[in-house]
C-alpha cells in the first residue's frame, strides 16, 4: 500500500493533470439538474414519510436526523465522561475512605475533602465533606481512574448542567451522593459535614442507569 | 362608473391579499422546505395560548397544531420585527433611509398590476377582468416597475452612511443591470412568436393545442428564453445563488444599517419578488391560468371526450390552475435557493453578460427567422 506521502503527491499531480470540463459539463446545467434532483428527492422523500408518520404509517423508518433535544434524549457511548457521583455503601454512607488521590490528581484542583475518621477501624477514615466545583473541572477523569475504592464515577448520564451563577457549579457532598436529589437553582451547601449517621438518613436516590442506555428522565 | 370603481378596488384587494400572503408564507416554506431537502424538522415550536375569553381550550388545540408545524414562527417574526428599536445611523438621512424599504416594496407590489390572475368573470351582465390594470403594454409595466424595484437597494445603500452598505448597493445596482437587460432581451423572443405585449393576451394565445394533444404553452416556443428568464428572474430577486447585494454571512450587505420592520420590508421584497417572478414565469411560458384542455365551456380532451363545465367553475378553475402553477414555481425557485451555492461576482458578471445577454440576442435571431418564415 502506497505512503500516504505518495497518496498526497498523487493527488496534486492529478489536480495539475484534471480533464478538462466539456462545453456541455461547462454550462453547469447538468451538475446543476443533478443537484436539483438529489434535494428535490430529499424533499418528496421526507414530506411522504412525514405525511405517512402522521398518520401511523412507516413508524420506523426516520424522516429527519433531528434529535428534539429536550424532550428527546440522545443515546449515551458507554466511555462517555458524565457529571461526577460519589458510589455509596449499602447503608447510604459514602465508599469513600478520604484518601486524597482525587484531588492530588486532579489538574484543575476542583476537589475539595475534608477528612475525618471512620468509627469502623478496618475502614479508617471518611470524608467530613467533599465538594466539586464544576465550575473548574475539566472532566478529565482522572479522579476516577486514580481512585482506589470505585468510590468516585463518572456515569450519572448527566450533561444538561445548567446554573445562574458560579455558586450553581458547585456540587456539594449531597448532591454527589444522591445525584439530581437537589432542584435547579437551589444554592449548594458548601463544605457540608454530616455524620454516618446523617448519610443514611439522606433522602438516596436510584443508581443512575448503566453506561450507554441513555439519560435519566431530568426533574 | 362607480360600481366599475368598486369592482376595481375588490379586484386590486383580492390580489394583494393573495400577493402579501403568499409572500409572508414564504418564511414558512422557507424554514420547512429547507429543512425537509437537509433530513431535519425546521421549525416546530413558536406558539402561544389564548386565554378563556377568546376561545380557550378548543382554539388552543388548533394553535397548538399549527405552532407544531411550524406556522406561528411567522407570526413570531413579524412581533418580533414590530417591535424591535427602529435603528437610523448618525450619518445616515433620516428621510431617504426610511423612504428607501418603502420605495423597494412598493414597486415590487404594484407589478402585480399587469399579471392576469384568471379568466374574465362574467357577472350579473357585466365583464370583469380579472387583472388589476388591463395595460395593453403589459410586460413591459412589469418588467419596469421590477426595475425601479431597484432604487429603492441603490437608496438604502446610498444613505445608510456605511461604507459597507453602499457597496453592497453598488453591487446591486451592477447586477440588476447585468441581469435586466438579459431577462428584457430574452422575453422578446416570446413578444415575437406572440405578437403582443398584452399579458393577458398572451395567456389566451397560450390556450390552444399543439398537434392537438400538446397544450401550447410558450415553454415550446421558447424553451432558451424561458431558460434564460427564470436564471435572470432568480437574479431578479436577488435571493441565492445570486445574492450577491445581501451576501449575509460575510460581504455585508445593502440593509446592514436596517432594523426592525424596515428590514423586514426589504426581506418582504425579496419574497414579493420571488411570487412575482413565479408569476410571470407562470404567464410568460406556463400559460398563465390556462389548463390543458379546458376551453371556456368545459373540457375537451384529445381523445374526444368532452365534459361541460359552468362559467363560474371555469373562472376558479382558472385562479386555481394560477395559485397552482405559481406555488410550484415558488417551491422550484426555493429548491433553487437551497441546492446552489452562491457566485463568485466575477462569475456573475460573466454569466450576465457574456452567457446570458448574447445568448438572448441569438434566441431573438432565430425565433424571428423561424417567425418570418413560418409567416412568410
């Protein structure tokens, strides 16, 4: 198989050597008679199936590429990085041991943990609070990859992170917990600390939807 | 005389009516159409509810439905146009830069004058015309009044006090003249094989048959001219690929100092426009309100079968086959619009004048040898 230097080099030796347009192929009007077919034939195409669609007819075959975003929800790839959940424990208290490799990691310094011990000695410590400013984070992943215990993911399926104000940005331990368990325009409760205690009386939310399957319906 | 008067003003009312909503329609076909031939859905959600008072829940449904397909976006536009700030440069004439959106819209509006719209109606003993002014030079009252159409581009560059805007005028000034004396030039073929300048004459010379079977429209006359017109009418309206005066995303235009609903006289314009040339192409090589064989007292088809037809359905049949033809042209205008790129100006000046206009010359040359020596 040729270099993709040589494919290059071919491909300007053949501009320099292009066929020369015939008088009829001059006159545009065939390229132009093509064009018209080929967008009239969108055209029929999609009114017919449009038309058929309103009245129940041909369901499954698309009309239009459009995904009506609100109120539709594109598909998710299964890699795709998504807003930040801290993973829980079956009691509701986070897995997270308060280990700190996140937000040594983390290029953009948006992790915030305040650490504190675990009444349970095999499991040492636990974080008193951990924030994210969204406001400042990259969505790199690497909080996720360097994390030892699966306690931090990627994979809530959200995307539509909207806010008024930098505050709005900022998840607080809360919200990580139990994604889309705060309302819109609630202000964030910065640097929380709750006891165990307190994390499973958290009002917990569904694990988000396995990776790939598409979003969870929005509030 | 007065009565004459009264059927004159409902006549002229009526085709501005059709003129003005075909032309404000346009903005749906635009958005629809476009979306249909690009594999999208255009536009689908611009609607609003009416309180209790003025109808409610069962009128709120057929809003619904109509914001659903996209209507009310026009309707939306034109709020939004009214009620934006009305915008005049410091260094612009405050007189003339409001004179010129009126100036363009008029003229585009009042060619409508000449075109016959359908058969004359017979009425309570009485002959109405359906065309507004039965000018018996009237192709060229069209073709002039879509001429001057241009002062009113040439003024609103002229007195915008933007440097860019002017030239965006010039460029139009240019390629009107490039393009007007091919789209003249090209329609004499068909004065020639017809033999008048009456529009509505030239509609009922288009009513007969060709070997018997062929209605004989004047695309079979003059299939060149035809050729030749619609590419200078598209120029005409200075829509894509010949937009060359707006040129919206990067040569800046002739309205780029236009506001409000002053601007959108001007996008009112290019639509008029487009209906209008849809029409005369519809008059000039389609047969105007013409249908294959239907003679005023019903159809008389080749194969020998006849079937009668009162005068009343005639004459709708007729508006009918018009609206039809003309709707067809604007929907072909606008595939047009959407499938070709736009000219390098060069192109177009070499296009206007070195294809278009000699190519007319010739088409005059040979339709009239073949006119003398049919006729001897």
């Amino acid at each position: 198989m040729a270099s993709l230097s040589e494919q290059l080099l071919h491909r300007i030796r053949d501009a320099h050597t292009r066929r020369r347009l015939t008088w009829w192929e001059r006159t545009y009007l065939p390229a132009i008679a093509q064009g018209l077919w080929i967008t009239s034939a969108h055209f029929w195409r999609n009114l017919a199936l449009h038309l058929a669609h309103r009245v129940g007819l041909f369901r499954h075959v698309p009309a239009s590429v459009t995904i009506q975003y609100p109120d539709q929800l594109r598909k998710t790839e299964p890699r795709l990085r998504t807003r930040h959940r801290l993973t829980k424990r079956a009691d509701g208290t986070p897995r997270c041991v308060a280990c700190m490799m996140c937000e040594t990691v983390c290029p953009a310094r948006c992790i915030y943990i305040v650490a504190g011990e675990h009444p349970d000695p095999n499991v040492e410590k636990v974080p008193k609070s951990f924030d994210i400013d969204l406001g400042k984070c990259v969505y790199c992943g690497y909080c996720v990859e360097a994390c030892p215990e699966d306690a931090i993911r990627m994979d809530t399926q959200r995307h539509d992170i909207a806010a008024y104000s930098r505050d709005g940005m900022w998840l607080d331990m809360k919200e990580l917990l139990n994604p889309g368990s705060k309302k819109f325009g609630e202000p964030p409760e910065k640097f929380v600390q709750l006891s165990l205690e307190e994390f499973r009386q958290l009002p917990q939310t569904p694990d988000p939807p396995p990776p790939g399957s598409g979003l969870p319906q929005t509030p | 005389m007065l009565i004459d008067l009264w059927i004159k003003c409902i006549v002229s009312l009526l085709v501005l009516f059709g003129v003005l909503n075909f032309a404000g329609m346009q903005t749906w076909l635009e958005r629809k159409q476009s979306a249909l031939m690009q594999d999208r859905i255009g536009a689908n959600r611009a609607y609003f509810t009416v309180p209790w008072w003025l109808g409610g829940a069962p009128v709120n449904v057929v809003l619904r439905k109509l914001g659903g397909l996209g209507i009310l976006n026009a309707l939306a536009d034109v709020l939004k146009l009214i009620s934006k700030e009305d915008f005049i440069p410091a260094q612009g004439d405050r007189f003339l830069h409001t004179l010129a959106p009126f100036l363009a819209v008029f003229f585009a509006v009042i060619a409508f004058a000449a075109i016959p719209v359908g058969p004359p109606i017979e009425l309570f003993g009485r002959v109405i015309p359906l065309q507004v002014a039965n000018v018996n030079a009237g192709l060229l009252f069209a073709l002039a009044l879509a001429s001057i159409g241009v002062y009113g581009v040439i003024l609103a560059g002229m007195v915008s006090g933007n440097n860019l805007a002017t030239l965006g005028g010039l460029r139009a000034a240019s390629q009107m003249l490039a393009y007007e004396i091919a789209l003249g030039v090209s329609l004499i073929g068909t004065v020639v094989c017809f033999g008048t300048l009456d529009l509505s004459v030239i509609v009922e010379k288009q009513g007969g048959l060709l070997f018997g079977w062929l209605p004989a429209w004047g695309i079979l006359f003059q299939p060149v001219g035809c050729l030749i017109f619609m590419t200078a009418a598209l120029a005409e309206t200075k829509r894509v690929p010949f937009d060359l005066p707006e040129g919206e995303p990067e040569i800046i235009g002739y309205f780029t100092e236009y506001s409000g609903m002053k601007f959108g006289a001007f996008f009112l314009t290019d639509f008029v426009e487009v209906v209008l040339v849809a029409a005369l192409t519809t008059t000039l090589f389609f047969g105007g309100w013409q249908t294959p064989y239907l003679a005023p007292d019903g159809f008389h088809f080749p194969w020998g079968a006849f079937a009668p037809v009162s005068h009343l359905a005639y004459v709708g049949w007729g508006l009918f086959s018009f609206t039809l033809k003309v709707l067809f042209f604007i929907w072909f205008f606008m595939l047009i619009r959407w499938t070709l790129p736009r000219f390098r100006y060069d192109q177009l000046m070499h296009l206007g004048w070195k294809v278009l206009f000699p190519l007319s010359l010739l088409n005059i040359a040979i339709t009239s040898l073949v006119v003398v020596a049919l006729h001897g």
